[in-house]
C-alpha cells in the first residue's frame, strides 16, 4: 500500500512542517558546513600557489603534472572563468577540462593535442590573473605569507560560492543518511557491503549499505548493464531469500525551483529499476525540504512513493 502518494489531502501541510524543518536545520547547521569547506578549499588553494610557484609558473607541464589545481586556477582570473567559459576561450572540450577538474588526464589524446590544449589553457589563465588580488605578480617579487593567506581565502571563497548549494545538499544528505543509520541499527540491523558481484536479491537479511552501486539494464538493448548510484538499501530482517532490498533516495532541498528542475531524475531510475527487477521494486525518498504539491505530484504519477523525514517513522510501513 502506498504511504503517502496516494494521500494528496496531506500534501501541502507535510510541504510546510518539511519547509519548517529544514530551514531549522539551515540555520543551526549550515554555516558550519560552509566554514568546514570553505576551511579545507583554502588549504587546497594555498597547495595550489605552492605548485604553480605563487602563480609564476602557470603551464602544460605543471597543469599535466597536477590537473586538479584547475577549478582553483579558474578563480584566479579577473574575471573568474566559469567552466564553459573557459572551454570556449581555449577552443577545447568539456570531456577534456572535465577529466582535468576530476584530477585526471583525457585518456585516448594524442600527445601532441594534449600538450596543445593544456598550452592553450595555461596561457588564458596566465593572461587574464587578477593582480588586484596578486599584487607580487605586477610588482614581480615573492608574495608575504599574510597575502598568499589573504589570496588563498579570496579565492576559496570564490570556489565555495560557486558550489554553495552542493556544500549544503551533502551536509543534508550526511544528516538524512546518519539518522536512518540510527533508526536501522536500532532495530537490530547491521551496516555491511554487499558483494558487487552476488545479485541483489541474495543480500543478507537484517544489513543496510549506503551509496551502493545498483546494476540495471541500459536503455540500449545491445549495451552492458549500468551502474545507479542508490543512497540506502535495506534488506528487512526477516527476508526470506532470494528477496529484493529496499532501495531508498535521501532528498534534501532548500528551494521548491531545483527539485522541479530534476524531479526526472527519480523517475528515469525507477524505470530503469522496474524494467530490471520488475513492477513490485521497493524504490522511495526520503524528503526534508521544499517538495511542493508539482513535485509530489510527478512522482506520484511515475509509481514513486515517499516519507517524510519529520515522520521517520512511516519507514515501518515498509516492512522494515
């Protein structure tokens, strides 16, 4: 029986109490996310000056040699270059500045092109570094340990800014995990990793695992089967096997426009799950935040069914 998609009655006093909520938690918790990060990116910042030599040394070599300095290298420029931005300038790809932002080199390039590209990359930055912030870089001397700090914070406030939103949706997500972790071991269960090889319906009875890997059949009849990230999944202690786990998808949002823009996502993933392990697949998300009534209703229609995380407690209703 559904829990709360087939109740739209309900819908709008749960969006407020759930509104209510996360904003309770924004407040208390939030800032110390930011800092936290923003803490870590300033140090990532400070290794990065150290690589490039206080920004002196911006080229093929050393971008090749450290590729992930990339993201920070783009908020040194006047002005910060948004990824697509800086893909345009240098006329290259957003498969190969993406492998560089991830830390790694573009695999199948030829030599030759990826030390063009990396050329290319290097000298946009070096020409359009803010010296506002950089003032050693015009007046050609070494930097004082109080502006290469004062710089570090300039820029990793920049980069902060740029993935505030994400900082605070995987603090969320942390959360949202920690206390379904609470709820499960309470009742008994335990936290272990399902062999990726065994089949999914064989998992132990009474283990949950987070952010697990579940393979479904791709879309394309001829390709292997991919991979779906899935948040929680539940095997019920008194499973009887072979038995589907649980799946569910921890959500959390801090405005009612995003989750209108993605609310897809949950809806391409329980088709590619159905289309795997049938109809009678246990798929549901866990909600704080702003989820209105277009919302709800969306997925609703697709099959998908939810709880409230200020009603944790509706997650008995699923045999758990």
């Amino acid at each position: 029986m559904p829990i709360n998609a087939d109740k739209p009655h309900l819908w709008k006093a749960d969006t407020r109490a759930s509104v209510d909520q996360f904003n309770q938690w924004f407040m208390l918790f939030a800032p110390k996310a930011y800092r936290d990060t923003r803490k870590t990116t300033i140090e990532n910042v400070e290794e990065g000056l150290t690589l490039t030599s206080d920004l002196t040394k911006i080229d093929a070599a050393t971008i090749k040699a450290h590729p992930g300095i990339l993201p920070m290298l783009r908020m040194a420029t006047c002005p910060p270059l948004a990824r697509d931005r800086l893909i345009g300038l240098a006329d290259s790809s957003k498969n190969f500045v993406g492998n560089l932002e991830l830390g790694k080199l573009p695999a199948r390039i030829s030599p030759a092109l990826l030390e063009d590209h990396l050329g290319k990359i290097s000298r946009i930055i070096s020409q359009m570094l803010d010296v506002d912030i950089f003032p050693w870089l015009g007046e050609k001397r070494r930097p004082t340990d109080e502006e290469r700090y004062r710089s570090s914070t300039i820029v990793a406030d920049r980069l902060c800014g740029a993935v505030a939103d994400p900082i605070v949706r995987n603090a969320q997500e942390k959360r949202q995990l920690a206390l379904l972790e609470e709820r499960l071991v309470k009742k008994g269960y335990k936290l272990k990793a399902h062999p990726p090889a065994a089949p999914l319906n064989e998992m132990e009875p009474g283990t949950f695992s987070f952010r697990m890997n579940v393979f479904v059949k791709s879309s394309n009849a001829n390709a292997r089967a991919v991979r779906i990230p899935v948040d929680a999944v539940i095997q019920p202690l008194d499973a009887r096997l072979p038995h589907l786990p649980v799946l569910i998808e921890a959500k959390s949002a801090g405005d009612f426009t995003n989750v209108n823009k993605r609310r897809k996502e949950e809806a391409t993933k329980m088709n590619q799950l159905k289309a795997t392990f049938g109809e009678r697949v246990a798929f549901v998300l866990l909600l704080c935040g702003y989820f209105d009534a277009a919302y709800l209703g969306y997925e609703a229609a697709e099959g998908i069914d939810w709880i409230w995380e200020h009603r944790i407690e509706e997650i008995d209703q699923l045999g758990i």
